[in-house]
C-alpha cells in the first residue's frame, strides 16, 4: 500500500511538474544561446535553440512548418493552467505550445507582458516562439547560412507580422543575393512603416539604395539616422563614404569630425579621416587620428603613421610603423611594400627583397592572378629595387 501510494505520487508530480521542468529547461537553453551567441560560439548556439524548436524541451509535439501560420483565436484554443498549455489546432493536429516566457524584446512589450485574456494569451504564444525562430535567424546569419536564416526570419514575420524587427532581420537576408534588393527594400519598408524611430532601419536601406545606385535615397537615409541616432558611427562612416565616392571630401570630413566632435571613439571613424587627410597633404592631422586607429588595432593606423615620414623622406623613423603594420595585419599588401622601399631607401637591399616578395605572397593568398593590375605593380617595384 506504501508503495502504492508513493507510485501515484511520482506519478501525480510527473505529470503537473514536468512541464513546468521543460519551461525552465527552455529558458536555459535559450540563455545559453545567447551567450554562445555573443562568445561567437556559433555552432553551440545552434545547438541550444534546437533544442527547444526540435521539440525536445517545450513539449511539442508538432511545430508549425508554414509561415502562413493563422492567427491563434479563442475559437481554436484551451488552455491549461496548472500545466502551462496552450492546445490548438494547426492543419488538423493538436498543437502545444509551451508558456516559456522569454526575458527579450518582444515579450517586453506592456500589452503582451500583461496579457490575460484568451487572445492575449494566445498572441504571447506566437511571441515567446517567434524570439525563439528571431534568435536562431540571427545565429545562422552570423554563421553565413543565409537561406536558412531567411526561412527562420520568414517564419517570425508570419508568428509576429507588427513586430518590425522581424521585418528588418527578413531584409537583412534578403539582401545577401543581388537579385534580391526589391525584396530586401520592400521588407525594410514595411519595417520603418511598423517603426519609423529606429536609426538601423534607415542605415540599411541607405546601403540597399546605394547598391542599386540611388545616390539621393542614400543620402536621405544616412542623414535620417544620424537625425534618430547622432553618433551612429556606422551611419556617419556609410555617410562619409557617399560623399567620398561623389568627390565631396570636404563635406564627409565634416561628417566624420562632427562624430568626433560629440565624443565617439570609433576605429573606423578615425582610420577614414586619418586616409581623407593623408590624400589631403594634411599630415598633421592624418598623425592624429592615424594614431588613434593604431591604438585600437588597426594596422592600417601604423601604415598611415609610416607614410607620412616617408614622404618626409623620414625613412628610418618610418621602418618601424611600416613593421608594426605588418605585424599587426599580415595581409596588409601596401605595408609590406612601402617597408620595401624605406628599406631599400636607408641601404638595405636584401631586406627590402624580403619585403617585397611577401608582398606577393600575400596577393596569391589573396587570390589576386599574377597578370592583375596590382600584382604587376608590386613586380615593377621589386625589379626598381633589383631584387631577382
């Protein structure tokens, strides 16, 4: 009898605490991809959020594998309170879908936080699981799996269509194949129009309007963002680069400084205006921000550095910017060349023969065909040189 009772009790608490043990597990596992996610663990990452679409944490039994999923209504649903289940039909299966009540932006929002009704309820079903598809789209993307990523997007824009982060995630995809833009545009559209507050949407239809060649549409995407977000340096630097390739350096200096000006620390920001200045002849200034990139790790900070000496005829002090260049980015073709010629100009030829042919080495790694423009120019300073 002991033993009996025992038994249905086991029993008893099996089936009112398991899912509520598979709830937490889901939150773990969703934790845990995310921190994956930002230690750049990608494939563990996957992993986690599998485990809870695979249905092996949320006690599924059957996951919705259309993106054209109807909206869940009172009509089509029960639910179970002690066990934290929502049951609905989804083409003529039982569907369960588990209350996991993720601590992330979508579920932050007030009316979905307080739901209570039947609807409510329901809708923060479709929620907490479009985060869960959000998440893994974002981990594929990093991962360069672009199709599939796309597919997961699709689906969290079917789970939350009012929700315009989905809408900006679906573009993003979207925008990895050329022949694709018109829908990437059309999905950043529907973005801004859901949230028209948010500077990253306007960033990223900038760059789809310059890959397209629309110039002004660009210009006024940029300028929004930077009016929503002022030190959007990515914003700012996507800005500056407009202005360069329309030859208005002087008007992506102003942008660049004006970053500067309201405090940004940014590697890119400094690096680009340290490349204006140095075109400009300004070597003060290309020093000063020159430095700055270097001191962030830029090996391209070390190479400016170098040059200005070099045009200086400085060629002894700037050996070692050009040494600290390669050191710091070995791929970096220009570095080891102007080492070559500071070399070769301060007497040492055998060096600056070494120099140089990595410099080649470094063109056929980069896939560059000995008969490409570049490759021929390095040969030429190899033979001024008189290396063999």
């Amino acid at each position: 009898m002991y033993s009996k009772i025992h038994l249905l009790s086991a029993i008893l608490l099996c089936v009112f605490f398991t899912p509520i043990y598979a709830q937490q597990n889901a939150q773990d596992y969703y934790r845990k991809a995310c921190q994956h996610l930002k230690g750049n663990e990608y494939t563990l990452a996957l992993e986690a959020i599998d485990q809870i679409i695979e249905g092996k944490l949320l006690q599924t039994h059957q996951l919705p594998d259309r993106v054209d999923m109807p909206k869940i209504t009172a009509q089509n649903w029960t639910i179970n309170q002690g066990q934290h289940l929502i049951v609905t039909q989804y083409n003529g299966l039982n569907v369960q879908l588990m209350d996991i009540d993720l601590e992330v932006d979508f579920l932050a929002d007030d009316d979905a936080a307080a739901a209570t009704g039947p609807d409510q309820l329901a809708s923060k079903q479709y929620l907490a699981w479009a985060q869960v598809f959000q998440k893994r789209g974002e981990i594929l993307l990093k991962m360069k799996r672009f199709e599939e990523a796309l597919e997961s997007f699709e689906r969290v824009c079917a789970l939350a269509p009012d929700k315009a982060v989905a809408h900006f995630y679906r573009a993003r995809a979207l925008s990895t194949k050329a022949e694709r833009l018109d829908q990437a545009l059309e999905a950043v559209n529907e973005a801004i129009r859901l949230d028209d507050k948010q500077a990253i949407f306007y960033n990223f239809r900038g760059v789809q309007h310059r890959s397209k060649g629309n110039h002004q549409g660009a210009y006024d995407d940029y300028k929004k963002a930077l009016v929503l977000n002022p030190t959007f340096a990515m914003a700012a630097k996507n800005l500056a680069q407009l202005y360069q390739l329309d030859k208005k350096e002087a008007e992506a200096l102003k942008v660049l400084e004006q970053q500067v000006a309201l405090g940004v620390e940014n590697k890119d920001v400094y690096i680009m205006l340290a490349w204006l200045y140095t075109d400009a002849g300004n070597n003060e200034k290309t020093l000063i921000y020159a430095a700055k990139a270097a001191d962030m790790g830029v090996g391209e900070g070390w190479l400016l550095q170098g040059r200005v000496y070099s045009r200086k005829d400085s060629y002894r002090e700037a050996i070692p910017y050009f040494r600290e260049a390669v050191l710091l980015d070995p791929k970096l073709t220009t570095a080891y060349v102007e080492l070559a010629v500071a070399e070769y100009m301060t007497g040492d030829q055998e060096q600056a023969c070494v120099s140089i042919q990595k410099a080649l080495d470094v063109l056929l790694q980069n896939g560059e065909e000995q008969t490409s423009s570049s490759f021929q120019t390095v040969e030429k300073i190899k033979l001024q040189v008189g290396c063999k």
